[in-house]
C-alpha cells in the first residue's frame, strides 16, 4: 500500500571549491579580504608591479616571542605584533550582515543592489540563504575549505616556480620589482643594463641540469598498482617540462614525490619548507586523525608557512597558499579530510556522467542509467557460473597456486609479467 510521508534531512555543512564557497557563504572570496575564515583580518597587500593581491603576514601563527615576529628583513620589511585571527560564531556572521537581509540578488543592473565592500570595511555581498535553517547559526563549521582544490593550486605553484614554467612562474620581472619597490632582499632586485633588465638566480629555481634530474625522477618513477594514475605522461624529458597533471596527480606528487624530487637539488632550507609542507597535507589526508596531532600541526603550519615566506617573493602566495594554515582546525570540528573534500563528489560526478548516451537529454540518460546500474547489480548477486563484478579475478590475479610438495608456495605462483623484457648483467659485487 502506497503512503505519503515527511523525509526530514539536516544539512551539516557544504563542500565545493573556492569559488562555490563564496557563492553559498556570501563572503566574496576575491580582493584584499579574500580568506573567509579571517574575515576582517585577512592580511593581504596590493602589488604594484605584479598587479594581484598577496596574503602574507603568517608570522601572527606564531608564539609571541618567537623571533621572527621581530625580523623585519627576512620577510615584509615591518615586525608583526598581532595574533591570529579567531573564528566567528554563526551569532557573529548574523550581527555583520544583519543591514543585508532581504538584498535583491540578481543581475539586473536595475533592479540589483550595490553592496560596496570598501565602505562597508568587510567582503560580504549577501546574506546566506542556510541561515533560515533554524540550526544553522549554532554550527560550529558551516562551510568546509576543499583540500583537493587547494592541493592543486598549490602543487601548480610550486612546480611553475621551481621549474620556470612559462605562465605559472611566480618569480617574474615584475615579481622582482615589487621586491625592489617594498625594499627587501637586494640580492633579488632586477638589474637594469642597456634599457634591459637582467634578473638574478634564486634559491628557489632548478637550473638546467638539476631541471633535467628532476624530470627523469618523475619520469622513471614507479607505484603500486592503483595508488596512482602514469604521472610519466604529464612530463617531457627532452624540453623538460611538466603539463596536464589533474588533481589527483598533484595529490600524489604534493604528498610524496615532491620532498623526494627535490632533495639533492635545492638548497637546504628550501627542501626542508617544501618537505614539512608535503608532511603536513601527508598527515592532514589520513585517514585516521588525533587532536593531538592536529593541534601541533596547527602550530607548524605557521612556521611552515613563514619559511616558504623567507624563501619565495611576495607574488607566490596567493590566497590558496593562506588557506592551508585554517585546514588543522577544520580538522577538529569536522574529522578526516578523505570524507569532507570533492574527492568523493567528483569521483561520483564522473560516474554519472558516464551514463549519458544522448547529450540532448543528460538528465533522462544519467536517470536510466543509474536504474540499470542498481538493476545489474541487484540481480548479479544471484547468478552462479557466470562471471560478475563480485566475483571477477582482480587485474593483476596471480592464478591458481600449484602443488607446493612441501616447499614454500610463493615460488609456484604464476604471476603476469609487467612491461617490457629488459637483459640485465648481474656482477658479483
């Protein structure tokens, strides 16, 4: 018998990237005001020359006597006196947009409001619909940073930095000009010969035939079967460059190859901040997480992020090199990171997408697919001597064991062979 019924379903908090994070937040997630979770703190300044906003000032992430809270040449040529922000309680977000209730959202010019943020000295340009749920203000953790995203953007400075990537590159002329303009690192500043600027080599970049090392590491490196896609394909050996890695290339590279890739070829101090980088995204992604851990992340991220100021110019650090010093406490109230990032979204996204045959009607496609896919499986759960999903031998299925005769069975597996032959002369030494 049919019956009608109420579903009732609570929303804990939303995942998307950066700019959807915006969206749903109302906090407008660009300008100098950029990272939503320092609000009206957010510590950024304009670069002239580079024409972008940088988000500095992590030296606030640190004990207040620490010693680099009082060097100025080291980092923005000022000493830092604040403490870092602290996170706002839905009843805080409520009182700064309470004159922003009932604001026309659309875009038409004539109807739409202006929210200018200069004037209002914060960068919200709505308020969020999710505080109509009435449990909504009372959430500690409304709206979750995407590790997958910020790994990406990371991963793709890094890499255009330290291999002089033609329009990643962070270190540009103009890079350099601001670090003229704002007085610090001399031995960075441009030289001007001939009406021509030369630009000095930094710590940071790769020369030529470390670039080539470098290349050939990522290119003959191996994994386990399923731990990662054939990231060899993303690298050219012979102009040695890297292109196309997707987010979960730079996932594996940002949390394994990287300290490995680097080492031998950058300075200390360079490998050292590229490597407690890697461990912190390393330990963040498990699985299994203790408060413990996380609060001493929380307290190295700051050091981390301090050291990578010491190192790289201004312009490397964007506002998605700010954001992974939030990550640890959105850790505490939230649990592991492998269930709160666009990992398992995308993954699923692909999965449906995968079912459309007819491009005029994706929905219906993805709809009928979906009913076939829990049909197949339903009735595949019953079928005896054919071959299924819950039966099929793995890929790499090593066959049947034969007849030991008492000796060790490893030796009697068949096992499948994995590339090309290669003759190789085995020497006594």
């Amino acid at each position: 018998m049919r019956q009608n019924f109420n579903l009732h379903a609570a929303l804990f908090w939303t995942i998307n990237d950066f700019p959807a994070y915006g969206i749903l937040s109302g906090w407008s997630t660009k300008g100098k005001l950029a990272c939503p979770c320092c609000n009206k703190d957010t510590h950024s300044i304009r670069l002239a020359n580079s024409s972008k906003q940088c988000y500095l000032g992590h030296r606030r992430w640190l004990v207040r006597d620490h010693r680099w809270r009082n060097d100025k040449k080291s980092f923005d040529g000022t000493r830092e006196l604040r403490v870092s922000p602290t996170s706002l309680s839905g009843d805080d977000v409520l009182h700064q947009v309470h004159d922003l209730e009932g604001l026309i959202l659309t875009k038409a010019s004539d109807r739409r409001t202006k929210v200018h943020h200069q004037t209002r000295g914060d960068n919200w340009n709505k308020r969020s619909i999710f505080f109509q749920l009435p449990y909504w203000r009372t959430l500690a953790l409304r709206h979750n940073l995407d590790v997958m995203h910020i790994e990406k953007n990371i991963c793709d400075n890094i890499l255009g930095t330290i291999m002089s990537i033609k329009g990643k590159n962070k270190d540009s002329l103009n890079a350099r000009l601001d670090l003229k303009a704002m007085n610090i690192r001399p031995e960075l500043h441009p030289i001007e010969k001939d009406n021509k600027f030369v630009i000095p080599g930094a710590s940071y970049t790769l020369p030529k035939k470390e670039k080539h090392m470098f290349c050939k590491f990522l290119k003959e490196v191996k994994f386990p079967d399923g731990f990662s896609s054939n990231i060899s394909r993303c690298v050219n050996l012979k102009d040695e460059k890297i292109s196309g890695m997707k987010s979960h290339d730079c996932h594996i590279f940002l949390q394994h190859l990287l300290p490995h890739a680097v080492s031998g070829l950058l300075p200390k101090e360079v490998c050292e901040a590229l490597t407690e980088l890697s461990l912190f995204f390393n330990v963040l992604c498990s699985k299994t997480l203790k408060v413990d851990d996380l609060t001493a992340m929380q307290a190295q991220i700051g050091i981390t992020l301090c050291k990578l100021e010491r190192i790289f110019p201004p312009s490397f650090f964007d506002v998605m090199m700010h954001l992974p010093v939030h990550l640890a406490n959105e850790a505490k109230l939230g649990g592991p990171v492998p269930y709160r990032s666009m990992w398992i979204i995308e993954q699923y996204l692909q999965t449906l997408k995968s079912y459309v045959r007819n491009r005029a009607h994706p929905e219906g496609s993805i709809a009928e697919g979906y009913i076939v896919n829990e049909c197949m499986t339903q009735c595949s759960r019953y079928f005896d001597g054919i071959e299924t999903k819950f039966n099929r031998l793995t890929r790499n299925d090593d066959c049947s064991i034969e007849e030991s005769n008492g000796r060790t069975s490893i030796f009697f597996q068949h096992g499948w062979p994995v590339g090309a032959s290669k003759l190789l002369d085995l020497e006594r030494e």
